[in-house]
C-alpha cells in the first residue's frame, strides 16, 4: 500500500504520543495505535510488517500460549515484536507496529507474535496476513460480544487470508474446520483413560455434521465438543494429528509427543488438560518456526502458568490455589470446576465471578452460568462453597438447580466479609475461583485466608491440639 501524508501523521503522532505517555508513566500499549487508526484508518495495512507473523487466536488459552511461546522464543535469543502488555485488538495491535517500526514505518525486526482477539478478525486480516495463524479452540464465550460460536467459525473463514497457514486444535471440531482452503498444521492429544464415550457437560456446539446435517458420531469425548468425532453418512471427521501428545504421565509429569516418525519427550508444567493442551498449542509452533526439541524443553523447564491465571501456596499445612476461572466463558468455568472437584482431598471453594464488573462492560444477563457445569462442584470432597459479588443472588440459585445443598452454601454480597465464614476444619485445600477483572479482589482474599489459616493454626497451638 502507498503510504502518503495520512499515514506519516499518524505514524509520527503515534510514536510522539508514546514518548507522552512514557514520561507520565501511563502504558502505551492502546492510544498510540487508537490515535493512529482514527488519522489513518488502513495504518496497520500500509506501516511495514516482519517477515513472520505468528497470530494466536481463540476463546481461551492465547494470552497463556502467546506469553509462553514469547518467553521460550526470547530464552532462545529470538528477537520479535509482541503485544504481551497491550490490547490485542486493532488498536493494540496498531500500537505494537509502531513500537516496532523506524521513523519511516520500516518494521525493524523480522520476526512478531501477535494475540488477536477473534472477534476483531474483520478489522486487523485485511490489512495484515499471518505467516502463521494459531487458533487454541472456538467455545461459547460473551452472548453480547461473540454470539455463538458459528458466527465466530464463520467471521474467522471469512476474513483469514488464504496465503496464511494455519496451526489448529484437531480435538475441536469447530476450530479444526474454519478456512477450509488453507494450508493447516493440527494438534492435539490422543484418548485418554479420562475420555468417555458421551459428553456429561451442558453445552456441545458441534452435534450435527456441517456437511449433511447427519447426527455425528462421538468416538470419545474429553469435555464439551473437545474429542474426536465422524460422520456415519459422509466423508467428515475429525483430522489426522501432526503433532499428537500419545501419552502422559503426570506422575513424573512428562508428555510423549509424536510428529511423523519422530517421537520425543517434553516435560508438563501444570497437569491441567486445559494448560497441557496450551502446551502442546505451543510446542508445536515453535517446532513449526524450526527450534528443536532441546531448545524447547531446556526453555520450557523454566515456565510457569502466571499467577493471574493459577497460583499455589502451602499454609501451614492447607494449600491455597487461585485459578481463573473467567466469568460470561461457560467453557473455562466448567474446565476450572471440574478441575476443583478431582483435586485430591476434601476443599473449600471460594467463587467470585462479577460479570457486572465496569471493566467487563456489564453482562447482558445471566444465560452464561445455565451452560457451565456448577453441577461439578456438588461433589463430596467439596465441603463448603462461598459465592460472593454483585450476582451472589444468581450464583446461589445456579447452586442450588445443581442440587448443592444449602447448609454448604455461603452467600454474601461483600466479597472480603465473606471470606469470613470460612471454615478450615478438615479441610486440605481453599481454592479461590476469581475472575479475569478480579485480580486484586482476588489477592486480598488470598491474603486473608492465609491469615485465617495462621491464625487457627496458632489458636491450635495455644490450646495444645
């Protein structure tokens, strides 16, 4: 594209509005590329790109797969463009080419990894064509924001760029058939011992076959529509993996990874299907991008889920885990509960999902929590549940249609003041199961429950227990 004078405006402003921001110690991860597109609205079409563009895209798992690609590819002494801090829809992007651009709008490195929000596919693929475009998996997310994840599937076909190949989940029926033209790499894991023959979650998106309209036929399934499936009438199925996990042994947490005849062997950082699927998500674009298994594995022994996503804490003798479990995202909450109720040992649940909370833009309603499994958490481990925030009324319904008896149940508007029925007798775990905009609500009750466990454990003490 030729630039010409609306582009240099933009450019030039952009850059000296980072230069404002910086001084004022504001993040300039949004306005600059914001101010860029309003002067210029093709800015991200006509400034100069690298050559490889890595775009990860889809409802859950990006930011923890962008973060941990960027992290291993930087061990390696790779140099790229990201935008790990900023906004990961067309302003943000737009702000992360000018970071990486020179005064003239050359890009100065050759190599980004780019998050890109799904939803914002028609505003950033016309005017930029991924080398590699990553899609973690397709779920019901936000009713306002997404719809349903037929018009997500179709929106990404729609706008994908044919020259851009793509690297999807082959477990996911829905991801692994967006774009159909394009030239495809698939991940995934093979059956687990887990795995069953018929889906015990709520919601599954893909129940007829998108060919014929012929009920499809579930080879396995892990959870929602994640398995493998075929069309007894016609010739759709699931797809041959490229780099399948074979096996995994959680014990010495170690995955099999299997790529044509090549077989090697990668360690786990989290025994979480959700975390492990992100890992193999990432392994096999940085196999794509040419690093080899040592590379990777000496690199990825070094990663850790960030805390915002899941942290552990051992308290006098009670672990407490935080875990996010994103609120208006049926799919991640059910993964999360259902994770909560198989960890060993008896727990207590904390839950605070606010999809009332201003940076959420509010919740159209409450149809979200009716397709997350809260039936998962009426399990005999789980000893006591505390649901506070803005919709504790509605959390406490949802427990209760799951069949969670009352006497179990805390439920409280003031999340901190709820904290305080907690009861730690007999309890092994405290899980604090919190939003995407909860962080802080979420280390303040962290810090209170390691209090309380302090507390008791010295009250213990004091009368000779």
């Amino acid at each position: 594209m030729k630039k010409g004078f609306r582009f240099y405006i933009a450019l030039w402003g952009a850059k000296a509005g980072t230069i404002i921001l910086k001084l004022f110690r504001r993040n300039a991860t949004f306005f600059p590329g914001k101010f860029a597109l309003k002067i210029c609205p093709d800015f991200i079409g006509k400034i100069g790109k690298p050559k490889t563009i890595v775009a990860v895209t889809g409802t859950n798992g990006k930011t923890t797969v962008c973060n941990m690609t960027e992290d291993i590819l930087r061990d390696n002494g790779y140099q790229f463009i990201d935008n790990k801090y900023g906004s990961n829809i067309d302003a943000g992007v737009a702000t992360t080419l000018i970071g990486g651009a020179s005064i003239t709008g050359k890009a100065k490195k050759d190599l980004a990894v780019l998050e890109v929000d799904e939803r914002s596919a028609p505003k950033i693929y016309p005017y930029l064509t991924p080398t590699y475009l990553v899609c973690t998996n397709l779920f019901r997310d936000s009713l306002m924001r997404n719809a349903h994840t037929e018009f997500i599937s179709s929106l990404l076909t729609k706008y994908i760029p044919k020259e851009t190949t793509l690297i999807l989940n082959g477990d996911d029926l829905i991801t692994s058939n967006i774009a159909p033209e394009n030239k495809r790499i698939y991940f995934g894991i093979d059956r687990l011992k887990t795995d069953g023959d018929k889906c015990i979650n709520i919601a599954r998106d893909i129940i007829v076959c998108p060919k014929c309209n012929t009920k499809l036929v579930y080879d396995y399934v892990r959870y929602n529509h994640i398995g493998r499936a075929h069309c007894p009438k016609c010739d759709f199925k699931s797809p041959d993996i490229d780099y399948l996990a074979t096996s995994l042994d959680l014990e010495n947490m170690k995955m099999a990874l299997k790529h044509g005849d090549t077989e090697e062997i990668y360690d786990l950082i989290s025994d979480n299907i959700i975390n492990i699927y992100n890992i193999v998500t990432v392994i096999t674009i940085l196999k794509t991008l040419g690093l080899t298994c040592t590379q990777i594995n000496e690199s990825l022994k070094k990663q850790k889920i960030v805390d915002t996503r899941y942290s552990e804490e051992m308290v006098d003798g009670i672990k407490v885990i935080t875990h996010l479990a994103k609120g208006m995202n049926p799919i991640a909450c059910s993964r999360v509960f259902d994770y909560t109720r198989k960890y060993k040992g008896n727990k207590a649940v904390i839950v605070i999902l606010d999809d009332l909370h201003e940076a959420a833009n509010g919740s159209e309603n409450t149809a979200w929590q009716y397709d997350t499994d809260y039936e998962f958490l009426n399990d005999e481990s789980i000893k006591q549940i505390i649901i506070a925030g803005a919709r504790y009324l509605d959390g406490l319904v949802r427990l209760e249609i799951a069949g969670i008896p009352k006497d179990k149940i805390v439920y409280q508007r003031d999340e901190l003041s709820a904290v305080d029925k907690l009861k730690l007798d007999g309890i092994e775990t405290v899980f604090v199961l919190h939003d995407l905009y909860s962080i802080e609500l979420k280390n303040a009750i962290k810090h209170k429950v390691e209090i309380m466990i302090k507390n008791s454990e010295r009250e213990k003490e004091e009368k000779g227990e």
